[in-house]
C-alpha cells in the first residue's frame, strides 16, 4: 500500500466515471432513448464505448502482473472471491427480485433464469477473471511465448459469442496489453512524448469519425462465422475496433497524465478533483456493480416518462449515482460477511 500508485487510482476513477455516465445515458434519458437504442447515436456515449472498457481491461491486465508468480492456486482462488463470488451473489439477489415480481404479477419463476442469470451478470468482472486465468496457465507452461498469446486472439475470432463470450473475447487483448506493459517496465518515457501525443489525438478524432451502430460489440459481435454479417465486413469492424479502443486508450493515459501532472504543479484548486477520482479509483468494483444494478433496477423507472436526453439531468443523475453507490459501499463494508460476499474483500 505504500507502493500504491495513486496516478493508477485517478485513471480507475475517471474511467468508472464515464462508465457510470454511459449507463446513464441509457438508463437515464427516457423509455424512447432505452427502447429504441437511440443512446447508441449518442456522440458522447460513442466517445465514451470506443474506449472505456478497453482501458479498464488494461488497467487490470497491468495490475495482475504484480501477482502473476504467486501460483496458479493463488491467483484462482483470489481472482474467484474477488471478482465471481460477488457476480453470484449478486445475481442471486437479482434471481430474488425478479421471482418475487413474478410473484406478485401472477407469472411462473423461471429456473433457467436461475442457471443463465450468474453467466450473463456482470460480464466485466467474468472478463477480467477469464482473461486472468488464460495469462496464468500461458505464463506457467508457455513461458508468456507471443506467439501463444496470438494463437489465443486468432481463435477467438472463430469461437460463437454466446453467453457475453464477444465481450470476453474483445477485451482479452487490451488485458495483455496491460500486463505487457507491466512486463516491459511501463511506458514512461513516452509520457512527455507531444509528437506521439499529437499523433494519437488526430488518429482517434479520425477513427471516432468512423464510429458508427456496429461498432459496438453488443451489436454486431466478434466471431467471424457471423450469419448476419458477412466474414470480411465482421473482420473489418474487429480490427476496426481493436484499433480505435486501443488508440483512444493510449490516448486518454497520456491526457489524464499530462493534466494530472499540470494540477499538481500550477492549478491548485483543481486539486480536489484529483482527489475525489482517486478516491473513486479505490471503489470501482462496487460502484460497477451497484450503478449496474440500480440503473436496471430504479433509474431507467424514475426516468421512464422522459421524452428526450437532457445532457446536464444525465450529468446530476451521475453524480447522484455515484454518490448512493459510494454511501451503499460504506454500509456494506461495516459488515464483514456483506462485505466479502457482495464487494470480494479479502479481508
């Protein structure tokens, strides 16, 4: 902890932001903007998917790194109580809600969604646990060999997207990016690099330009045996995707470091703003679960009756958000058990 690296934290808290604030525009701006899927022409929401989760995966590939040489055991068993114990218990109290609703409106309890629930909740977290075991077995037996590593990526383009298997698929690669850039010391040196800044900066306002319904991985998947989109076109959106999630990745790292940087040396009273994400950096896995669970759950019925996107509602409506998650942290945390079970702590 005393090693802790706060810069790591801020980039966690302004990324949990803007997934917070993408669920937001979904959940928040009305029936018609959720119904009709019209948050997906959104500019800022396309801002905001062409690079958020890619950038958390590989924030989470760079911090597992740390602990790669514990051992398989280790890492498993940690990973699964972080990560999947609370995607079960949550889901079973989703499974809870849904069949005492059902109840209440006369229709029978679906078993199925009883099994299919854990497998589909929270795919990021199964992500990041799926992504970490595939490192660990490669590491151990392939010595980390590149090649290993993109035979994995080049079968994954044939394995069926069922069950969020695209969205494993898709984040996989900036998990490995993380942990390689781990490996390879970090990239520090290219931090004060303007010229690659400058580059980064028109190439993704160029690809963002490009961004467009089938962009988005929940829409036209990953597998290239796609029946509803031709093999060549569904390559194309692939590396089209990998490309802008990458760039715009790198491209957020070297902004949110510059102006990190520039508040603490000249803008004092910026400052606090630093602080506040950090503060959030340390608490993302429960404000991804909880917002998740309440914008299904509470935001997107209080925002029913909305008839268009009001951008500065969506923006109180975040804060609001992260502010009940952070308060319904804190209740958790008081008791261990809810603690362990709900948010994986360790301790």
């Amino acid at each position: 902890m005393n090693n802790r690296n706060h810069f790591l934290d801020y980039l966690k808290g302004f990324t949990i932001t803007l997934v917070v604030l993408g669920h937001c525009i979904q959940y928040g701006a009305g029936s018609i903007m959720l119904e009709e899927s019209l948050f997906y022409e959104h500019p800022i929401f396309k801002f905001i998917y062409s690079f958020h989760m890619p950038l958390f995966m590989m924030v989470s590939g760079y911090l597992f790194a740390f602990s790669i040489n514990k051992g398989i055991g280790y890492n498993i068993k940690r990973r699964f109580s972080s990560l999947i114990v609370p995607v079960l218990s949550w889901s079973m109290l989703s499974f809870l809600f849904w069949s005492f609703s059902s109840i209440l409106k006369g229709e029978p309890i679906s078993i199925l969604r009883l099994i299919k629930t854990p497998l589909t909740h929270l795919w990021f977290l199964w992500a990041v646990f799926w992504s970490s075991c595939i490192v660990l077995l490669i590491h151990k037996y392939f010595k980390d060999r590149i090649l290993v590593y993109l035979l994995c990526i080049l079968v994954s383009f044939f394995i069926p997207d069922d069950y969020n298997i695209s969205m494993y698929k898709f984040v996989f690669p900036y998990f490995l990016m993380g942990y390689a850039w781990n490996k390879l010391g970090g990239a520090k040196k290219y931090t004060s690099n303007n010229v690659i800044y400058i580059v980064l900066f028109f190439i993704f306002g160029g690809l963002l330009l490009l961004f467009d319904r089938n962009s988005y991985i929940y829409i036209s998947g990953h597998c290239l045996l796609n029946d509803k989109i031709a093999l060549l076109p569904q390559l194309g959106i692939d590396l089209y995707r990998y490309l802008i999630g990458f760039v715009g990745s790198c491209f957020m790292m070297l902004t949110l470091y510059k102006l990190s940087n520039l508040i603490n040396t000249r803008t004092l009273c910026f400052k606090p703003i630093v602080s506040i994400l950090e503060y959030l950096g340390k608490n993302t896995l429960g404000i991804y679960i909880i917002s998740v669970h309440l914008n299904v759950q509470l935001l997107a019925r209080i925002c029913g009756q909305f008839s268009h996107l009001n951008f500065v509602w969506v923006l109180v409506e975040t804060i609001l958000m992260i502010v009940i998650c952070l308060m319904l942290i804190h209740l958790i945390q008081r008791y261990s058990i809810l603690n362990r079970y709900f948010l994986g702590s360790q301790k």
